[in-house]
C-alpha cells in the first residue's frame, strides 16, 4: 500500500505545486523518486513528530498542502495535542498518513503498536478516517482525501495504512 501512496503522492505532486511532503525520518526508498523530482517539497522533519504537525500546520495556514508521513503511534499518540489542536479546532488542509497499523511493526514492541488510533482519530473536530484494505483502495482513499483538501470545506484527512497479509 505504501507504494500505491508514494505513486499517487508523485502524480498528484506533479498536477499542483502545493502539495509539500513531510516525513518522520522514514520513508526514503519509497519516496525517492518525488525526492528526486521535487527536492524542494520534500521535508525531512526527523524524530520530532509534535514539531512535523506544527510545520504542517503552519504550511496549510499559508496556503501549501502537507502530506505527512510516518509510523502511526508516533503520528498519532506523541503529537495527539498538536493535531488536535492545531489541524483539528483549527480545520487546517492537509492529509496525514500513518503506516503500520495494528501489529505491523509487532517485532519492534508495544511502541510500535497502534491499534486505538482510529479512536482517537475519531476525536478530532474536522477528520476525515481512511482506513484502505488494499493498494488500489490506498490510492482511491487518497485520492478522496486530496478532493476534500481541495472542495469547499477543506477538512483535514487521515490515512491509516496496514501491512497486507
């Protein structure tokens, strides 16, 4: 599914300038090509996740469109107040997509679980949930969440990816 994403993220990156990824230290050999293709729309924030929400925040409310990427618990859990506040309250347009969902990373540890993110996500003024079930729906959820970023309501979206049995 991640894949899918990265492909559909090039695609649309292509159509419209706005779109800004922002990573958590991950996802480099599956975005390499949109490094390569628009190095100045890539944005490393690192292992400072609170910090990455805050930066996307602050690109929505001046008119980019964030796409942030990175491991669920550490997406969700660690910067649960600043999504809330800053994209939720705030209805701030961007997407989130976190991967590993339920037990995916389960070798890394109970750090690495998320399986009560959908609940918390659930609590978010604004949120829009995507949960896909396969690389073709990875894509359409993204493609529904991009139109919602850009319709009239502009709501912000989340994406949880899962590993594919």
């Amino acid at each position: 599914m991640r894949n899918s994403i990265a492909r559909k993220l090039l695609e649309i990156a292509s159509q419209d300038e706005k779109l800004i990824l922002l990573a958590g230290d991950i996802g480099f050999r599956i975005f390499d090509e949109f490094i390569e293709k628009f190095p100045d729309r890539f944005i490393n924030c690192g292992i400072a996740e609170q910090n990455m929400i805050g930066v996307a925040a602050g690109l929505a409310s001046e008119g980019m469109k964030p796409v942030v990427y990175t491991i669920i618990p550490f997406l969700i859990m660690r910067a649960y107040e600043q999504i809330r506040v800053d994209i939720g309250i705030n209805n701030q347009s961007l997407i989130l997509i976190g991967v590993g969902g339920g037990l995916a990373y389960d070798k890394l540890g109970s750090t690495h679980h998320a399986y009560e993110d959908i609940a918390l996500m659930r609590s978010i003024p604004n949120m829009n949930i995507y949960s896909p079930f396969s690389p073709i729906n990875a894509e359409d959820c993204l493609t529904k969440a991009w139109d919602k970023l850009n319709g009239k309501n502009q709501n912000p979206s989340y994406i949880r990816l899962c590993k594919l049995i």
